[in-house]
C-alpha cells in the first residue's frame, strides 16, 4: 500500500488527508523534517511513497495526476511529490539534505514538498509535472490566500475536467464527434464498477472477433450484425483508453495488448469478409491479404519515419512548417486528418460497407481509400526528410536496424561484401524489393524469381550494411516489408490452389505480429526482440527466399502445406516469446508507454 507523508502542522478543515485516503494512500503525519524523513525510512520500500504539505489546497484529480499516475518515477506538483521504487534513493537523499539543511527542527514557511522538488531537479533527476489545466493546487501562506484557494477549487468542477482530460488530446474526426462524446462516460462507468482497462480491451477483441465471425456467414443479416459490432468494439476500443486516463491506470501490459489487438481485431475480420464472400462464390482472399498487406506497410512508414526523426537535433524543414500553418486554419486540421483514414474513420467505413454492399465491394474501397492515404503520407514524409536539415542519432539508427528485421543471410554477406556504399540504402532495398515483386508477378513460381530473391537477399545485405542514417534511410524497413508480403501474396495467388491464399494470409499475419511487436518493444525502450528469435524465423531475406524457393520446388498443392507449415511455426515461436517478454515486464513494473495519437 502506498504510503503519504504529511508534512506540517494539520489544518482545520482541511480535506487533503481524506483525499490521499481515498487515492488509497495510507497516510501518516510528521510535524517536522526530521520525522517525516524517519516516516520515509519506515516506508515499505517495494511501495510508491509520497510528501505532502499539510497546508496544501487543490482538486483531488489533481492530487491524482500528481501522485499516482503510474508512467513516471519521480512527479510533483506545487506542494507535493511522490515517487515510485526505482526513484526512492533519490527521494531520500534529498529529504536527508533538507533535513540537515534544517537542522531536523520545525519546518520552514516554505513547502518542503516543493523544496525537495527543487532538489531534485538540481540533482538531474526527471521530475514530472503534470499539466493541471484549471484545476488548483497551492500551498497558502496565510489564511486570506487559504479562503482564495478554496473559491478557486469550488469554482471547478473537478469531475467535469477529470471527464475532459479522459479524451486524447489529438484524436481523428469520427472519434471525436461521434464516439468521444458518450464513451468518457461509459469508461467512467466502467471505473466506479472497478473494471480495468485491460478487461474492457479485452472486451473489445472479443466484440470484434464475434462481429468477424457474424461477417463470415455471409449472410445479408451477418453483414448487418458485423458491421454493429464492428462499431461497438472500437467504442469499447475508445473506451479503454478513456478509462486508462480517468483513473490513471496504465501498465505495461496494458499498453502491448492495446496496441496489437487493434490489429488483431482488424485482419481477423479481413479474414471474416473473406470467408463471408466463398461462401457466396466469391474469391476475396487476395484483395484481403492485399489490404492486410497495405496497412501493415502504411504503419511501418509511421513506426519507420517517428523512429527516425523523434529526437534529430536541428530539426527544421519547410514542409513541417507549412504543415504548421495548415494546422491554424481550423477546418483543414480535420480534413487532413480524415483523409489519412485513421482506425476511426477506417473502421467506420469498413462498418458501413459491410452492411450495405459486399465483402468485394467493402475491401475494393479500403484498399483505394489506404493507397490514396499511404501516398499521401509518405509523399509529405519524403519531401519533410529531403527539406529538413537534421543530424540522426545513433539511437534512431539503431532503432531502423532493428526495424529493417535483418537475418543471418544479411549478417554473413555484410561480414563478407565489406561493401560501403552509405548513400544507397533505401535504392538498394527499393529496387531489390520491387525487382523481386515483378519477377514473381511475370514469372510466378519459377527458378528466375528463386534468382530474383537472391539477388534481393544481396541488396537488403547492402542498405544495412551500415548506420541507417541518411535523409530517406527510414524508407528501407518499408520497403523490405512491402517485399516480403508482397512476394508471399504473388506466390500464393498465382499458384492456382485453393487454400493458397489464406495460408499466405496466416503467414504474413505470424510475420506483421512479429514485426508489430518489434515496433512496441521499441517504443517501450526495452530494445528489439532477442536475436535468436530473429535468426530462429531467418530474417525478411531468409523467409523471402525461402518461400520464393519452396514456391518452385514444390507442386502448388505442397506449396500450400508448406506455407501453412511456416505460418503455424513462426506464429507459435513469435507469440510464445512475445507474450513471456510482455508479462515479464509487466511483473517486473516496467514504465507503459502510451500512444496519445491516433494510429493510422
């Protein structure tokens, strides 16, 4: 249980011990320096500890955005600091200054709250504060400014802010007016009912994956009914989130299942529509694995891209700054937003046409609006790169290594070809890849694209065989996915066997998992998954030539086992260390990292 230390004489009337109480605090009271460092010492010391100023008046929400949120080791705000496990020795060491500083007697008229802050900061520790809007938190230094305080907090509704705040700052057009607007009050709900966002996420997926299956009927009525649910889960997919915000309860865990059961519950119902639409006679497979396909490559440009440029120094471009400008004219913020289909707008389109046309129809539209959006991003991304005057870390290179999901092929021709072209990245993996994806598309499974594949496996060697740290060198993860599942999406669809396409379905669905995770483990700065588990499943080159090899030397029957096969063994090996990795850092109370913008 987490301990708060109030520190000074209590006050009449006062609130702030009630309040820390039902922040579930367990509170204790020191009258002067020395005993509150006395109460720190007693702490359990695997718990969050906090100080606050027995004077202090303010909103219980912000009392709780300064003391309990989970995300941050040490935070402050005026008349308070808490700090969780890790932060501790840096708590005590200030407060062991302060009190001899103090000599241990009564405290100052000053808040040693605050001054423990300002210690901290001197000893370059990071203290969070918390933005409180117009919520109120001071420390009166006499009684006219105590009864000013308090008229400011009666003039607040605390509720109504902790309801706003509970809505991303930055969210697409469809959410914001037609989901945001009553799912604050369900994850408010949800709260006072003790639920966690973890079930409500998992409520989600199950309402998602019931909608595919209501879709897979192929029935008019099973199109109505998935495209209501398909709704209803990202109302509860907003809800999460919401709920997360309003009582503060981000965790790791949390945020890995949030993030990739968005995209689980959009490709299984991909799969849905498919099935859906065999069983009216119609062969969608290919159009579905194409949308998989396209907004799995539309996200690696963002992962690819944010990765790159999130902490370049002298980061100026003319484009960015335009952007800006757009930016300040209210009604292209929300057009521009839009036509990016973002989840909101996506899902809800996907939901609309499910239940008024056909599967056909529905995936014919979203791959037309997903290209349109991914050739407007990339295009303003490329001109931002070439216009921006940057120096790129090592971090970020590192990071689109690790992106670029190389194998051992890649390690042993790098150690090998020594060659040292840096300005060739991106034209090196751009055109093995597209070279590679003509071919099989001209020739199918034949031995000239085996040599294709092996003349990409070269290339991809030699956009990574050194720092990724040119202007476009975020463009290669990029283009190795678009490779890899486009190759497998060829393979399967020429070769004429039923059963083909949605095993390739399943396996660049166990590869986009992998490559998804990768980009979470990133974000969380736990690093890229292990190097065995890259090597186990060979690396983009490895499984590219792999499945472009078997596509030749097998019949298309055996072909269709094969691909199976290897979606089932990359799936179990991908999720088994994913999810042990996941829970590990859960238990191990690893800091969650949470996306305040909508994905794409």
């Amino acid at each position: 249980m987490p301990t708060a230390i109030v520190t000074g004489q209590p006050v009449p009337g006062s609130s702030l011990e009630n309040d820390l109480r039902s922040l579930g605090f367990d509170v204790r009271v020191a009258v002067d320096a020395a005993e509150a460092e006395t109460l720190l010492a007693a702490a359990p010391a695997g718990d969050r500890v906090a100080l606050a100023d027995a004077r202090f008046v303010g909103h219980p929400h912000a009392l709780r955005l300064g003391l309990t949120d989970p995300r941050f080791p040490l935070s402050a705000i005026p008349g308070a600091v808490t700090a969780q496990p890790e932060a501790r020795q840096a708590l005590t060491r200030a407060v062991a200054r302060e009190t001899s500083a103090g000599g241990g007697t009564a405290l100052a008229v000053d808040s040693l709250a605050d001054r423990i802050v300002t210690a901290l900061d001197t000893d370059g520790c990071e203290v969070h504060r918390p933005e409180l809007g117009s919520l109120v938190a001071a420390v009166p230094a006499d009684p006219q400014a105590r009864n000013e305080a308090r008229q400011a907090v009666a003039a607040v509704d605390d509720e109504a802010v902790r309801l706003k705040s509970a809505v991303k700052s930055r969210d697409g057009f469809f959410t914001t007016f037609f989901i945001s607007p009553y799912s604050r009050y369900i994850a408010r709900w949800c709260a006072r009912r003790g639920l966690t966002p973890n079930q409500v996420t998992t409520a989600s997926l199950l309402t998602a994956l019931i909608a595919a299956g209501c879709a897979a009927t192929g029935t008019r009525g099973g199109f109505v009914a998935a495209g209501v649910l398909l709704i209803a889960s990202f109302v509860l997919d907003c809800t999460d989130g919401q709920l997360a915000r309003y009582a503060l309860k981000y965790s790791t865990l949390g945020a890995w299942l949030d993030a990739t059961f968005d995209r689980a519950k959009e490709y299984a119902y991909y799969a849905g529509l498919a099935l859906g639409a065999a069983r009216g006679g119609d062969d969608v497979w290919a159009l579905a694995l194409g949308a998989m396909v396209l907004q799995t490559c539309r996200h690696v440009v963002d992962f690819s891209f944010n990765e790159a440029n999130h902490d370049a120094t002298a980061n100026t471009s003319p484009t960015a700054a335009l952007s800006d400008k757009l930016d300040g004219v209210g009604w292209t913020v929300w057009v521009r937003r839009m036509i990016v289909l973002p989840i909101g707008e996506r899902w809800a389109l996907i939901a609309v046409l499910t239940a008024a046309t056909t599967p056909r129809i529905t995936l014919c539209v979203l791959l037309v609006g997903c290209a349109f959006a991914a050739t407007y991003t990339t295009a303003g991304r490329v001109l931002r790169s070439l216009t921006r005057k940057a120096r790129r870390t090592d971090r970020a290179a590192q990071a689109l290594a690790d992106l670029a999901d190389s194998g051992p092929l890649a390690e042993l021709l790098c150690r090998g070809l020594k060659i040292k072209a840096h300005s060739l990245a991106p034209l090196s993996a751009g055109f093995g890849g597209a070279l590679l994806v003509v071919v099989a598309g001209v020739w199918g499974a034949s031995w000239q694209t085996v040599a294709a594949a092996g003349l990409y496996v070269v290339l991809a060697a030699e956009a990574v065989d050194h720092p990724l740290k040119g202007a476009l060198d975020w463009l290669v993860p990029p283009f190795f996915r678009a490779a890899e599942y486009a190759t497998v999406l060829i393979l399967a669809a020429t070769s004429g066997v039923n059963g083909a396409l949605p095993a390739a379905f399943g396996l660049v669905a166990a590869v986009a998992y992998h490559h998804y995770d990768t980009v979470y483990r990133i974000r969380g700065n736990a690093g890229a998954p292990p190097a065995w588990l890259v090597r186990a499943i060979g690396g983009h080159e490895g499984r590219t030539l792999l499945v472009c090899v078997l596509a030749a030397v097998l019949s298309a029957a055996q072909f269709t086992v094969a691909l199976t096969v290897l979606a089932v063994a990359v799936a179990l090996v991908v999720l088994v260390e994913s999810i042990r990795f996941w829970v590990a850092a859960h238990r191990e109370g690893a800091p969650a990292v949470h996306d305040e913008g909508e994905p794409a």
